[in-house]
C-alpha cells in the first residue's frame, strides 16, 4: 500500500498529514468492522458546561488553519484539564468525546511534538470515557496502529506505548476491536521492527488472558510461525509465551485422541472375548473404528482430514466441541515430518510392547476359538436343522447391516487417502517452487559475492591513492617549511643590513652636525682655509657615491623581493602570513628611500649653504680654485638631481609591488571565504 505526504499551501504554518491512497484499502481492518457498534458523534457541546478558553482550544484543534505550535499548546492545556480531577463527570466526558476526531487525525501527523501530546490527551480520554470509550475504537486504534509503524522512531514509541496502555485499560476495547489486533498482528510480520513486534504479542496475550476463545486461534498460530523467522532474542521469547497460551487446547485435543485409541483397543477385546460365549449382533461404531482413530493418533493431518466429515470433537468430560482444522504452512513441512517421525518411533514401541502381550492374548484365544468352534460347528449343524425361515432372514439382514457399515467405513478411508494425496501433491509442488527460488537465490548470491569483490578491489585502489596523495601532501609541507625557514632568514639579514644603514645614517647626521659647525666658523676663516673646504666637499662627493651605491643595493633587493614574492604566489597562495611580512618589508623600503630623499635634500641645503659661504668669501678677482669649485658643485647638483629622478622611480615601483601585494591578499582572503 503507497502513501504520500502532502503539505498545505498556505503560509499560516498547518501540519503536514501522511494520506492514503483513496482507491486502497486501510492498512489495519476494514471500514465496516464496527456497523454493530453506535459510532455516531457525541452529541453537541453544552456551552453552559464549558468555559470560553476550554472552547477555543476545541476550536483550534478542530480548525485545520491552526499553527502546529498553537495546537500543542491547546493540547498541553486540555490535558491538564482532564487530569487535574476537578471536573464534573458529564463536563470531562463532554469535552474528551469531541476530541476524539481531531486527536485521531493529529496522530498522522510528522512532528514527533504533536503525536506525543495527541497520544497522551487520548490515554487521559480513555481513562476518563472507559466503557464510553469503545464507540470510538475504530476511530482511534486504526491510527494508533498505522503510526506505530512509521519510520519516525519517536512518533512509533510514543504510538505504541498509548496502544498498550488504552489496552490495558479494563472496558476500553470492545470485542469486534479484537479483529483488528489479528491484523495488526499479521502486519507487524512483514512491516514493523522488533518493538512493534513485542507490542502487538504483549496486547494480544494481555487481551486473550482477559477474555479467552475471542481471537481466531488458525490465523494467531499462523503469524507467530512467521514471526519464529525474526532474529531478536526478545521477540522470539514472546512468540513462544504467546503459542504456549494458545496450545493448551491443542494438547487436550491429542489427550483425547489417545484416549479414543485405547477406547478402540478395549471395545475390540471385549468383543473378541464376547464373540465365543454369545451370539453376536454383528454391529459397528464407526466412532469407535480401530483404523480411524489410529491413523487420527498417527499423523496430524489424516486428524484434519477425518474431521472434515465429523460434527464435533468429543473431549475428556464426555462434551463436544466444534471441530477445528490443523493448518500447517509450508515453511513447518520439514518439522512437522521429523515430529511425526519421532512420534510415531516412540508410539511404535508403545505399542509393540502393547502388540506383544496382545498377541498372547489373541493366541490363547485362538486356541479357545478353536475349541469352541468344533464345538460351535456342532451347534449350527443342529441348529441349522432346526431353524425357521425368520431366523434365515434375521441372519441376512444383520449381513446386510454389516455390510453396510463395512461400506461406510471404507468410503471414509478412502476419502482420507484421497485427500492426503492431494495435500501431496500440493506440497510437491510447493517443494519444486522452493528449489527453484533457492536456485534464484544461489545465482544472486553468487553476483552479489562478485560485486562485493569488485567493491573491495575498489576500496584497496582507492586507499592506496589517498595514501599517495597524502605522502605527496606530507612532502610539500615539508618543502613549505623549508621555504618559510629561508625566507625568515632572508627577513633577519635584511633587517641587520636596515640596522647598519641606520648606523651610517647616524654617523652621517653626525658628519652632517660637525660640517655646519665648521660652515659657521668658515664665516670667520680667511680665504686660506678655502682649499679645507674643498677638501671636505670631496668628502660629501664620496659620501654622495656611498648613497648612490646603497640606493643601488637597495633597488636590487626590492627586484630580488618582488621575483620572490611572484614566486610564492605562483606556488604557495595559501601562505598569507608571508605575504603580510613581505608587505612590511617594502613599507621598511620605502621609509628608508624617504630618509635617504631627507639626506639628500638636507645635503643639497648645505651644498647651497656651502655655495653662500663661498659666493660671500670670494674675492674681487676669482681665481681658478674658485671657479673649480664652483663647476664641483654644479656636478654635485646634477648628481643630486639624478638621484632625485632615481628615487622617484624606486617609489614608482615600490607602489606597483605594495599593489600587487594587496591584490594578492584579497584574492587570498576571497578564496579562504570560498572553502
């Protein structure tokens, strides 16, 4: 049977319902088990008895518009109504028969909140209704059932245990209710787990303890035989609780039938021992035929087909009972042979014993027999004489009877036999249907080992390549931290080449200091100090070429930093952190070049300087040294110029890098916001 689950299109949050197929029939019962019972609704709600808040909780529990929410609060508060015991009888009574429907249908729904306070509202209604209760079984326990089957493992625990608890409660079920625990029953065989499995066999001994001879006992035996197939330990103890109950009539019925055979063996001595001291009557008891209860003692099914034809079944008080068949599955063939097989042993044994002190018996007899029948011989030749035509017709009719009785019983046995070797037959052909399945079930078998061979190849050559994959993995981390230990060296010497550019700043700034002073004095010196001062300029010249070279120095290390940065970004983009250090290193760089642009600013200040002083101390008539000089210093300010120009290109470069450098940051954050 197909279900669906179907939701409401509207926004104000209604509960989604599991519904049946219309064309289907039910999953437990049929619609009209319960013609019999008085299923009409309670009647109308007096609003003289209920208060405003109790009727709109019952009206939101009937409204399908309701929010799920809205409806597990009006049903945490309507149970707490009908447990708080300060109700009248008629008002509880009133307000838990007009529920009934709404909690029936919330049971079908697929939140496990919902279902749970359905199941406990209804366990109150019932407590509260009791024998009111059982208008509203088929209402209530079709539902109960359906969800204790669901694949929701909370939803069919909380369904099960308000299954047996209603069951449990005394006048809650009535007795057409019992139909649908023998289905519920056979359901649970091929669709519940091993909890549905336990409920159904703890209700159904709790009901049969209660009223006993109510269930059909053929359709009880039949599920509990399948239900001997199921794995769990639990389970399998409560079918063998449950069968004991329901074998005990079985067990008198065979009592019965030894007593029968032994009956059998008594009337057929008795007229053994009869037949020489009286004329008999020639008369036979069909019930009493020594085949028929033997064969009936022997096998179980002749005993089921021998009672086709019989009425009643007699029981040790000397009461009938109505006859009952033995219907056995195919799955217990093979059982049941080996238990008639040790049966029939053992009742064999019995019997020989019995066989031997009877043969005895029926040899003395014999020879008694034969006595009496020379004796007898005698008698009839006399008699024979002496006989009218009545008693000649006497004779014939009591042949006749016999004969007829000798016909019945044979017609009987034959019948019997006729249908034993349909039930042959049948199981035949039962048995060819099952090697042919067991075949079918070989050859999948055999697939099925095949294919879990080509999945474990699979698994091994899948393993052996993340194993590859994590060595190589394992390797490049390795060669990651390689790289990170050379580049933290790298960091450490440059940083001990800024520390010494900033020593030679200060030794410069104090160069610088010391010329100022000295520019301050050459106001005072007479023009043959001139060629000092020139001597000294030749020292900034020097001075001068030093910066040049450690501009040049410090160009090339950008270059060799920005090779290495595009390095790294083709090979590890993951390593932000370096990035980061790289980007304050060229921040370092491009401090360093403004300080080096402050020196060279503040030494074109004291070239200017320089020039004043000389322009003031020049004589009338300038000599060559003057003019030397001067043409110097023209040479230093184009040097000075071109090393403007140059750091002007260095800042040019060192933006572009510090650019690259953030393009690369975002992309690397983008990509860690991605995984």
């Amino acid at each position: 049977m197909t279900e669906h689950v179907t939701k409401s299109t509207s926004n104000d949050g209604s509960t989604p319902t599991l519904e049946q197929d219309s064309e289907e029939s039910p999953l437990i019962g049929s619609e009209h088990d319960f013609d019999e019972i008085n299923s009409s609704r309670v009647q109308e709600i007096d609003p003289d008895e209920i208060s405003e808040h109790e009727k709109t909780c019952i009206n939101n529990l009937l409204s399908s518009e309701t929010h799920w929410s809205t409806k597990l609060d009006c049903l945490q508060e309507i149970d707490d109504v009908l447990t708080s015991g300060k109700l009248s009888k008629k008002k509880a009574i009133s307000i838990s028969s007009s529920i009934v429907e709404p909690l029936s249908q919330m049971l079908s729904d697929l939140r496990s909140s919902i279902v749970k306070a359905s199941s406990d509202v209804l366990l109150s209604v019932a407590k509260l209704l009791k024998e009111d209760f059982q208008t509203h079984n088929d209402q209530v326990l079709r539902p109960l059932m359906k969800s204790s089957f669901s694949i929701i493992e909370s939803i069919a625990t909380s369904c099960r245990i308000c299954l047996e608890d209603i069951v449990n409660i005394p006048g809650a079920i009535h007795e057409k209710s019992f139909k649908l625990f023998e289905e519920f029953l056979e359901d649970v065989v091929y669709q519940g787990n091993a909890n549905t499995k336990l409920t159904a066999l703890n209700i159904i001994t709790s009901l049969h303890k209660e009223r006993e001879n109510i269930f059909d006992k053929e359709t009880i035996l039949k599920s509990l035989k399948k239900l001997k197939r199921d794995e769990n330990k639990d389970v399998l103890i409560a079918v063998d609780n449950v069968e004991n109950l329901f074998n005990t009539e079985k067990t008198e019925t065979a009592i019965i039938v030894n007593e029968d055979v032994a009956r059998s063996l008594r009337s057929s001595l008795e007229e053994i021992d009869t037949s020489f001291t009286q004329q008999p009557s020639p008369r036979v008891d069909s019930s009493l035929s020594p085949i028929e209860p033997y064969m009936r003692h022997i096998t179980p099914l002749y005993l089921d087909a021998a009672r086709v034809n019989l009425d009643n079944v007699e029981k040790k008080d000397g009461s009938t009972s109505p006859k009952e068949k033995i219907i056995f599955t195919i799955e217990d063939v093979e059982k049941i042979k080996n238990e008639c097989i040790q049966k029939v042993l053992t009742e064999m044994s019995i019997l020989s014993a019995d066989y031997d002190d009877m043969e005895v018996r029926l040899n003395n007899e014999i020879r008694k027999r034969r006595e009496l029948e020379s004796f007898v011989q005698n008698y009839e030749k006399e008699f024979k004489n002496l006989s009218l035509k009545n008693g000649d017709e006497k004779e014939k009719e009591s042949i006749k009877v016999q004969y007829t009785q000798l016909l019945i019983d044979y017609s009987k046995i034959e019948s019997s036999f006729k249908e034993l070797k349909l039930r042959y037959d049948e199981m035949k052909n039962i048995n060819e249907k099952y090697k042919q399945n067991e075949a079918i079930m070989k050859e999948k078998l055999q697939s099925s080992v095949r294919e879990c061979k080509i999945y474990e190849a699979k698994y091994v050559k899948l393993k052996e390549h993340a194993e590859q994959q994590l060595n190589n993995a394992n390797i490049k981390l390795k060669e990651l931290a390689a790289v990170k230990s050379h580049y933290e060296h790298t960091i450490s010497t440059l940083e001990q080449e800024v520390s010494k550019v900033k020593k030679e700043k200060d030794e410069k700034d104090a160069i610088i200091e010391n010329l100022n002073e000295k520019v301050k004095k050459l106001s005072q010196v007479p023009k043959t100090q001139i060629k000092a001062l020139e001597d000294k300029i030749k020292n900034l010249e020097m001075a001068n070429e030093q910066l040049v070279s450690d501009i040049g120095e410090c160009q090339r290390r950008a270059l060799t930093t920005e090779t290495e940065l595009r390095k790294q970004k083709e090979e590890n983009q993951g390593l932000v952190s370096r990035n980061e250090e790289l980007q304050q290193s060229l921040h370092v760089f491009y401090e360093e070049n403004q300080k080096l642009k402050a020196k060279i600013y503040d030494k074109t200040n004291e070239i200017e300087a320089l020039k004043t002083l000389i322009s003031s101390s020049k004589p009338l008539n300038p000599s060559s040294s003057s003019i030397e000089l001067e043409e110097k210093l023209k040479k230093e300010e184009e040097r000075r110029q071109q090393l403007e120009s140059r750091l002007k290109a260095k800042e040019k470069e060192n933006k572009e890098l510090l650019d690259i450098c953030n393009q690369l940051i975002a992309k690397i954050e983008r990509n860690k916001q991605e995984e």
